[in-house]
C-alpha cells in the first residue's frame, strides 16, 4: 500500500512540475502562430528648414541678400514589425543656403544644397504609456546615419559646380495621424547634419504615409 501511496505522489509531483513547462512550450507555439502583421511604409513631404551654422559670406560682396531657408523635400521606406524598433532608408533633398551680390559691379550668387541618403530606425513612444492605444504611441522619435551629397553653385561671370560627398546624421521627433487604414499624415521636426562639410539645418515637414504592403 506504502508503494502505491508514494507511486500516486510521485505522479502527481511530477505533473504538478510539468504543467507549467508545458503551458510555457503552448504559449511560444501560440506566440509563433500569432507573430506579425509586418508592413512596409512609404513616406513622402515636404515643408520648411533654415540653415542654423555658420554662414561665411565674402567680405568683398556688396549688397548681399541671404537666405537661410529652404524647401526640404523627403522620400522615406520604413519596415514596421510587430515589436517597436522599426528600420529603414530615407533620402531627399533640401536647401541649405543661398546668397547673391555684387562683386566689382558683376552680380553673383552662390546656391548650396543637399541630398541625403541614410539608413535610419524610428522608434514610438508607446513604452511611456502602459495604455498602447494612448496618444504616446503616435509619437516617434527617429534618427540615422549616413552620406549627404552637398552640391555648390557659383553663378559669377560664369557657372561652377561642385558637389562633396559628406558623412552625417539626422535626428527627429514626429506626432502621426491615421486617415484611414492605409494612410497616415504625419508632422516632423528634424535636424539635418552634414557633419564633415560643417553644413546643418533645421526643418519642419508635413508627410503623407501609405502602407505599401502587409503580411
């Protein structure tokens, strides 16, 4: 009797310290079954930047008119997982400056702007919030890393150009909008850098987001 009391205690010990692996091994399987939806998005605006660096106009230039301001102009594709760390590439145009005046009474001007191509990661701000449905989690903050393409042009008697290429970053904060299942409107304010040409600016963009595709 002794034997089958402490055979049924054994059992029972046994399941009770199985139970939880296999409930762990379900939840994985069920984890495995459910992971997704992934989504490819692309994105595409514009809007307003001003050149915030140093700006070093000829001092033999007369009547100079300066413009820090510019049109940027922004093509993004962003993979979007299931988890928050989204990655992607981003590429554009911008203004950096322009300036014109009169050198020996000839008119000048020098136009300078720039094309980025970075690979980038963007992140939503939905870990500061335990609600995953609060407005936390329409905000973003993005940055990457990568080439800016600066291209000079010199109007004086004749035109030059010259483009460099120059290593930088970007950085960005961003407040997103759905308009429906497969657009989002979004408002970014963002820092460009074009750290070896010593070229920086700050922008202000309106962006239309479309879900290209979805699995």
């Amino acid at each position: 009797m002794n034997y089958v009391v402490k055979f049924t205690l054994g059992l029972l010990v046994l399941g009770t310290l199985a139970t939880p692996a296999l409930a762990q091994k379900r939840a994985v399987a069920d984890t495995g079954r459910t992971r997704g939806p992934y989504s490819v998005v692309l994105s595409v605006g514009g809007g307003l930047s001003y050149y915030s660096t140093h700006l070093g106009v000829p001092a033999t230039l007369s009547n100079t008119q300066l413009s820090r301001f510019g049109v940027p102009l922004t093509v993004r594709a962003l993979w979007v997982p299931d988890h928050r760390l989204r990655l992607g590439l981003e590429s554009g145009w911008t203004t950096m400056y322009s300036y014109r005046g009169r050198v020996n009474n000839t008119e000048g001007r020098v136009y300078v702007s720039a094309i980025p191509t970075l690979a980038i990661f963007q992140m939503p701000l939905a870990w500061l919030s335990g609600n995953e449905r609060s407005i936390a989690r329409r905000l973003s903050v993005t940055g990457g890393t990568g080439v800016y393409i600066v291209h000079s042009r010199l109007d004086y008697e004749s035109i030059v150009q010259t483009s460099t290429i120059s290593l930088g970053w970007m950085a960005a904060a961003s407040y997103t909008q759905p308009l429906g299942p497969r657009f989002r409107v979004s408002g970014e304010l963002k820092w460009y850098d074009a750290v070896a040409s010593q070229n920086a600016a700050f922008a202000a963009q309106l962006q239309l987001n479309y879900r290209l595709i979805r699995w």
